[in-house]
C-alpha cells in the first residue's frame, strides 16, 4: 500500500468527529503535581508528574521527542487503572513539553534524567533497591540510559525502545537533526502532520480501522466519563491515523503546550546523547543484563534499526526483541501486545 492509494481525513474532519473530544481519556491520576526539579542545575524546572494507580509494582514511562505524558494513555490505562492494585505508574512531561517548564537552556538527556530521579525521590521510589521499572522510547530511552548509568541499583528493569546510544554509523547527529527540523518547517499542519505519522507508523497500519483500547467509565476504576458523548463513553476514529492526527492537532492547540524553543531544546538534547561501549557494558554489569530488554522493529524511520542492533550487541540484554515491520511507536501501533510484553518482563524481574 502507498501514499497514493490512501485517502487520509483532513484536519478539519478529524476536529469535527465526534471522537475528537474523547481524545485524551479522563484518567484521574492517584498523585499528581508540579515537582520543582533541577535547583542548583539552572532550575528550579518545574515537572509535570502523574502517579496512577496504588499497587506495589513500580513502573516509570519515559517518552520521546516532543511527546506528553498522556502519549503513555494505553499503557496508563492497562497499568495504573485496569491493574491499579498491582501497579503504580508514573508518566511525566519531560522539560519542554506539556505542562513542564520550557526553560531556553542547554537541555542534555543526562540533566532529564536528573529531574526524573529527583521526582522518583520525592515519591520514595528510591528508598529501597531494585524497586523500578523503567521504560523508555526513542528520546525516552537515551534518558532512560541514564538513569541507569546513575542509579543501576534502582532498577528492578530496563526496557529500551527504540531508541540509541549514540547517532554513530547508522543515521548520524547531522541526519538527525535535519529530519527532525520538518516538524518545524513551514507546511501546512496536515502536511506535517501526515509526514510525522509516516515517519513513525507502516502506512498500512495508519490505515487500519482505530481498535485503540479504550476505558470504560462505567468499570475502569477512576475514569471520567468521555465529554461530549450522551453516554459519557469513549469514541473510537476512523482509522489508526485519524487518532494519531487528533493527538497532534490537540497538542498544537493547547496554547503553550507544544513550543518551537522546546522542541529544538529537546532535539539538541537527542543529538548530543552518547553513551560510550564502556559506559554501556558498566549500565549492562550494574542493572544486569537478566533484568534488560532491548526492543526495535525493522521499519522504525525515525530511529533507524542499526542503533538498536548495535546496542543489543554491546549490553547483550537477556531480552532483545525485533520486530518485523513495526516502526518507531509501539506504545500505540502495537498497545496490547507492547503491554503484555512489558507486564511479563516485570514480572520475570520481579523475581531476580
């Protein structure tokens, strides 16, 4: 299937669908608040952080490039709803996106990683070793690397999505860089907006009719009913990428949510990562490579399937996971089956 043969909705008829309002689920967060991070690192940088769910498994999802807390949704849902009394999940917008603070600063995936960590502290996550699960995609996982890096002995588990440890050989810095820069060029928003869900999805998925799980407000625990609908039940779109497009315009039309200067802070952050072979073998000793996974699928556009490759063959995690023709964004393209992965690998850490 191609470009050409599929007929994608307009900006306008995705903003008129009765969906639209349903976009992001009304999942009330256990815990929430604005964490004061970075004091003394060019900070205070406020973060924004939701806790869902009570139970005693810890997981944090970290997401990538220009992505919000609530791009973790599915994963929020299965985890800190459908599961609230086994897990307890933290999703965060990292600084620069959301509802964080968008400082004009030389942002680096070790100083994000630091404000994580901060906020694991402040809930008391890090009271006791081998107590988290972290899972990180694209950007998401160059941060998660580093928390690794700085405290191995925290983590129950390390789930890399692709994502890199450094832009070498395959897709440099330079190419990057220049690709990421059409999120800001410009186009008209559907041009742009349809030439980032090529980058991350298979177009014949992007097609599909939306089979996105959904909440039910009248049984998921702590679930507000959909705006908009008489019934208060969530909408499903006509296709997988009229979702991901709602998603989209949502962000740009929140004023302040999504901004050029954060943007280009974060993307700079994702250029200057590098974990060194030394530095990877050190994280693969000190968290244990029985407790990592690496995960990439063969047509990922954004992170090319060399840095995945290569970091399974320096770490050689007990658990690497290739999948034919998944691209960059599992915790959407493939929501049910990336969670029930994730669920089994932290219960096979959990016993370590």
């Amino acid at each position: 299937m191609t470009g050409s043969t599929v007929k994608f909705p307009t900006a306008e008829e995705t903003l008129e669908h009765p969906a639209y309002q349903t976009t992001v689920w009304g999942l009330e967060p256990h815990q929430h608040g604005l964490f004061p991070a970075a004091k003394g690192r060019g900070g205070p940088i406020n973060i924004a952080w939701e806790v869902h769910g009570s139970g005693p498994t810890k997981i944090v999802f970290i997401m990538g490039l220009a992505g919000a807390a609530f791009a973790w949704q599915c994963q929020t849902l299965y985890f800190g709803h459908d599961k609230g009394d086994e897990y307890s999940v933290l999703v965060l917008d990292n600084r620069g996106i959301g509802g964080s603070d968008k400082p004009l600063l030389r942002y680096s995936t070790s100083e994000m990683a630091l404000d994580i960590i901060e906020i694991l502290d402040h809930l008391g996550w890090t009271k006791e070793d081998r107590q988290v699960h972290v899972a990180g995609i694209s950007l998401g996982g160059m941060i998660a690397q580093e928390i690794a890096y700085k405290i191995p002995e925290k983590l129950s588990s390390l789930n890399l999505l692709c994502t890199t440890a450094e832009f070498k050989n395959a897709t440099n810095y330079g190419d990057y860089f220049r690709e990421r820069l059409f999120f800001l060029v410009p186009t008209s928003e559907e041009d742009n907006i349809l030439g980032t869900a090529r980058k991350c999805f298979p177009e014949e998925w992007l097609a599909l009719p939306d089979e996105s799980p959904l909440p039910d407000p009248s049984t998921t625990p702590k679930c507000k009913p959909a705006p908009g609908t008489e019934d208060g039940k969530y909408l499903r779109f006509d296709s997988n990428y009229q979702r991901f497009m709602a998603q989209s315009l949502l962000k740009r039309r929140v004023p302040g949510f999504f901004t050029r200067q954060g943007f280009i802070c974060q993307l700079m952050a994702a250029g200057w990562h590098r974990k060194s072979e030394e530095q990877l073998r050190q994280i693969a000793d000190t968290v244990g490579r029985d407790r990592i996974m690496v995960l990439h699928g063969t047509i990922d556009k954004m992170v090319s399937p060399p840095n995945g490759e290569r970091l399974v063959k320096i770490i050689e995690p007990t658990k690497s996971v290739v999948v034919e023709g998944m691209g960059h964004a599992p915790p959407l393209e493939r929501a049910q089956w990336l969670n029930e992965l994730l669920e089994e690998r932290i219960r096979e850490c959990e016993k370590l």
